[in-house]
C-alpha cells in the first residue's frame, strides 16, 4: 500500500496566504470602487505576477514535493541517517586497580 505526502517548506505557505489576501482585497477594490480599465489592469498583473514569481521560485527551490511512500510493512527498511549504537561491557567504565567506577554516582 503506497501514500502521497506532499513536502510544502514553510515560506511557501506565507508566499500563498499572502497572495489570497491581496487577491481578495485587490477583487474587492475591483468590484467596489470605480477603477478606470487601466488601474484595473495594473492591479490584475500584479496579482499575477506574484502568482508567477511565486510558481517559478517554489519550481526553481524544488520547494513542493510529492512523494509517494510504500507503507507495506514487508518494504520499511531501517534508516541510513540513524546513529550507529555502540554498545560497552562495564568494565569499559571502571578505572584499573581497584575497579572504581568513572560514571558519577546515583544518588
């Protein structure tokens, strides 16, 4: 059984929230005060240049993925980033002699 995640980095969200919120106020200034057709059309490339440069630098960034992950428990495989884990006899950890011991005491 596979499942898609979707990797969104966090200035992308900021990017998107920011542009629905000009673009609603940018459709209310449309709609509710009397633009001239140029002011209008100022006010829509704007809007869509935002949209533009936002889509060609989450693309340039590779900032959205979608990955798809197989879940099955047959195909997990253990991870390459974990640390390895050394293990230690104690007697690793007391000094020659008399066999005191270097780790603090519990109290």
């Amino acid at each position: 059984m596979s499942s898609l995640h979707l990797r969104v980095r966090r200035w992308v969200t900021l990017w998107l929230s920011i542009g629905i919120i000009c673009g609603v106020i940018a459709v209310s200034i449309i709609l509710g005060d009397n633009l001239t057709p140029p002011q209008e059309k100022i006010v829509l490339l704007i809007g869509a240049a935002h949209w533009l440069l936002g889509g060609l630098v989450c693309w340039a960034f590779e900032s959205v993925k979608v990955e798809t992950r197989n879940t099955s428990p047959s195909a997990k495989k253990p991870e390459d980033n974990t640390p390895e884990r050394f293990w230690h006899p104690a007697s690793d950890f007391l000094l020659p002699g008399r066999g005191r011991s270097i780790l603090p005491r519990r109290h």
